[in-house]
C-alpha cells in the first residue's frame, strides 16, 4: 500500500551551541542594562521592532509547477456515504459505525489507491467485521464535535497494512450521512486538540515528528487540511555531547 503523497519536508537545521549561548548571553546582558535604568513595575522597552517588508519573490521569471494530477491519497469533498439509509433524528450517535465502512467497502471493493483504497487483507477483513473479532481492522469510534455546531461528528480508524490508517470522519447533513474527511497516514498518534484533529508521523529524523492539523472549514463543510509541520519530540542534545561531536 502506497504512502500518502506529500511535499518534500526540509531536514531538521542543525544547531550551533556556541552561537547559541553568545546570543543567550546578549539578551540576558540587554535585558540587565534594561532594568537598570527602570523602576521595579514599571514597564520595560523590548527594543527596536524590525520593520515590515511585503516578501520579495525569487526567480520571478521562472514558470510555476503544474497543479498535481496524478493519485491522490486524500479525499478533498464531502461525500454521502453510498449505500447507506437515511437519519432521520439527525443523531450520528444511533448510527452503526460499522456499517458505515461496510458499506464504503461494497461500493468501492475493487479501489486500491486513494482515500478509499484498501489492500486486499484489510478489505476482506471489513466485509464481516463488527469490532468484536480480535483481527478486526476497525478501530474503535470516536465522537467528537468538530465542526462547532453542539452535535458530534464520527471518527473511524482503519488499520491497514505497512502501519497506514484510513482515517475518516462523519457528519449527519440534512438527514443523511455525510463523509467530511478521508486520508491515509502512517501515524504515531492522532490528537483532537479543541476542533482540532492533529496527526503525529515520522520525519525520518530520529527525535523530529511531521505534525499535521486538520480543521472544519465552515465554507466548504469539509474538514481541511490546515498545516503540516516538524517539530522536535526528542530530548534535546546535551551541551556535553554536542561539543564531543563538534
């Protein structure tokens, strides 16, 4: 099963501990001169602020890259899911989770790549899964409200082959049940911070984690992906052991 395709992560910088103290030592001396020459309580300058410049664009002249147009491994609309009987009462909570993905895998059984893509296993695995069976691949669901209206939405885990996750979340619109999230991530823990829903990854950097966010986006009623980033997990390097690699 194919990794979700996703933009080139620049390496980790590397960290300069000399330069690091220097400028430490700097600011403690500055903000010492800062205080001197106040009160205590009273308000202390922060200093100069930079001046704002509008980004001045490189290489102007070359031509953009084109759009992607080849496999995609996320979902990027709301989609009603095929197959599946109306809600009435609205309450996502009385709807079976399990036939939820019963019914995307009947109506998309032959997919092997994007965001309804499953591998062989996993797929013939859902057909009769119904979270009881020890190799059910259905994570337990999740209900949270995501999109800020008081009402819950759905949120399933599928675990696949080579440690992915379909990851799909659920809403109820207008009576029927409505797909508004579908990607693949390799994960080493998802989050909901807020209305939030937050996966941890891999960098391929020992220490480092690609955090990535996705959020509901009121215009489009789609949860969206809103930022991905890398940011440290690991404890940071000793002065000792980083002057012994220096």
């Amino acid at each position: 099963m194919p990794r979700p395709a996703r933009p080139g992560r620049p390496a980790a910088p590397a960290r300069h501990p000399a330069r690091a103290l220097a400028v430490a030592a700097l600011l403690v001396a500055t903000g010492a001169a800062a205080t001197a020459c106040t009160s205590v309580g009273e308000p202390v300058s922060a200093g100069t602020t930079a001046p704002v410049a509008a980004p001045s664009r490189l290489w102007p002249d070359r031509p953009p890259a084109p759009t992607p147009t080849g496999e995609q491994h996320e979902d990027d609309s709301a989609t009603n899911v095929p197959g599946f009987p109306a809600v009435p009462s609205g309450d996502i909570h009385k709807v079976n989770p399990y036939s939820v993905i019963k019914a995307e895998v009947a109506a998309h059984r032959k997919d092997v790549t994007g965001a309804d893509g499953l591998d062989e296993g996993t797929a013939a695995k859902l057909t009769t899964c119904d979270g009881r069976a020890p190799d059910c691949p259905l994570r337990p669901p999740v209900y949270r409200d995501l999109t800020g209206d008081g009402h819950d939405e759905l949120i399933m885990g599928i675990e696949m082959a080579d440690h992915l996750v379909g990851l799909r979340c659920y809403t109820v619109t207008g009576g029927r049940l409505t797909r508004v999230m579908a990607t693949v991530v390799q994960p080493t823990s998802i989050e909901i911070a807020g209305r939030d829903l937050i996966v941890w990854e891999p960098a391929g950097t020992p220490h480092y984690a690609v955090r990535s966010v996705y959020a509901w986006d009121a215009h489009r009623r789609y949860m969206e992906f809103k930022s991905d980033e890398i940011r440290r997990v690991g404890p940071a390097p000793s002065p000792r052991t980083t002057e012994r690699h220096r």
